[in-house]
C-alpha cells in the first residue's frame, strides 16, 4: 500500500472513532456526569470552607489583630508574621479559608468581634471604639480549664497593656451579698471557672455564671451587665440580675 493511501485510511478510521464517540449518548452522558461532580464538589468546598470577609468594614479589627503579642494566644499559637499574611490575603481577596495548622474553625460574627474555635476552646478579638484610631482592645483565651483575659488601649497603631479588671468598673465585687462570708466567698472562688463571657454588639458585655443558682442567699444574681463607656475608657455596671441557662 502507498505511504498516501495508508494515511488516508489512518484518518479514515480516526474519523470513525469520533462520530462514534460523538453518537454515543452513553460516552456523553459519562463525560457531563464527571464535569458536574467536579463542579459539586468544588461548589461543596467552598461553601464548606470560604469565609466572606469584607476588608474595608473590619480593617480596624484585622490590623489590630496583626499586631497583637503572641501571649494572648498562650493555648494556642498564631504568630505575628502568620497573621500579618492571613490578613493581607483577606485584603486582597476580600474572604479566607480555615488554616488547618492553627484553628478548626473561623467565624466573624459581628463588625468589632472576631471569634476562632480553637482545639478545645475559642479565642476572641473585640474592639471598643473610644474615638477614631483609638480602641480599648480585649481578648479572650477560653480553654477547658479557664479563660485568659488581656485588654489594651489602642492609639494610632501602638497598643499599650491594661490590667483587665481595670476595665471594668466593680469587678465581680458586687455579685457577693456579704463579702465578709467566708462560706459564700469560697464557693465564688471554687465557681470562678464557670464564669461565661458574652460580647454582644459594640458595646456591651454579659458574664454569667450559672453555677451561682445553687447558692442563691450568696449571691445577688448570676449575670453581671456592662456596657461600655468611650468617655472612661472602660466597662461600668449596669445592672445584677438572675438568669437561666
């Protein structure tokens, strides 16, 4: 057979082969079947793991969180260098994904509260603005075994450390009926852990302690409120109350 009448029928049966493929619903349906799984699962995954974060409306929150020591994650670990690139990819793409090296799972509830669920707990970032580059800053480590609190003032880019009670106007002080009562005073003590902390919009602040039902002639509620004062620069206490859990 000539070179030429070999190619010819070589193209010939090339031919074949696509119409055959082409006519054949079975081959098409597969193929459209695998494009569509792919783009499901892609679809699952990133409704799975993306997290819409608008840069512009939380860029105090973020920036602050970029310069944050690393002490205030004592239970954890999120370094400087890893938050700065965590924060400048949200800038740029304006949404992340979980870092699976660091925390299970990220979650920004409100504008001034960022809240990130940790092994066996949470860590939480809010802001309290005073006035325009200027923010009383809290954090909390919430681990099996307690909290671990840290407050700072923001201003123009520095943080300085506070004591964190010092933020709060009476402290706890008030919750004991008779704070001479040494039977009273060592269950507050012994219940001090079961203390929950809820930071609610932009200004207030909940801590309850449901713990303190069982011991009701001690104590004047279970739930402290705060709401925060720019003028003061701290939390001052609105009212007791009982509440149920």
């Amino acid at each position: 057979m000539k070179p030429s009448a070999l190619l010819l029928l070589i193209l010939f049966l090339f031919s074949c082969k696509k119409n055959e493929e082409k006519n054949d619903p079975k081959i098409t349906n597969q193929k459209a079947q695998d494009t569509l799984k792919v783009q499901t699962e892609n679809d699952d995954i990133e409704k799975l793991d993306t997290l819409k974060i608008n840069y512009l409306e939380h860029k105090n929150l973020l920036n602050i969180l970029t310069i944050l020591p690393d002490s205030c994650m004592r239970s954890w670990e999120w370094k400087k260098t890893d938050r700065i690139e965590y924060v400048q990819k949200i800038k740029q793409n304006n949404y992340t994904l979980p870092s699976k090296g660091h925390f299970s799972s990220i979650e920004l509830i409100q504008p001034n509260t960022i809240h990130i669920g940790v092994v066996d707990g949470s860590w939480i970032l809010s802001i309290y603005k005073i006035k325009p580059n200027n923010y009383i800053v809290l954090t909390d480590d919430k681990v099996g075994d307690g909290n671990e609190f840290m407050a700072f003032e923001y201003l123009n880019g520095e943080l300085i450390y506070i004591p964190f009670k010092d933020v709060f106007d009476q402290f706890f002080t008030t919750l004991l009926i008779n704070e001479n009562d040494k039977k009273c005073l060592e269950y507050f003590k012994d219940n001090y852990i079961g203390f929950e902390y809820d930071f609610i919009g932009t200004k207030k602040i909940h801590i309850t302690n449901s713990l303190l039902e069982e011991a009701k002639s001690c104590f004047k509620g279970n739930t402290l409120n705060y709401e925060f004062n720019p003028e003061m620069k701290r939390f001052e206490l609105i009212n007791i109350e009982n509440t149920k859990s």
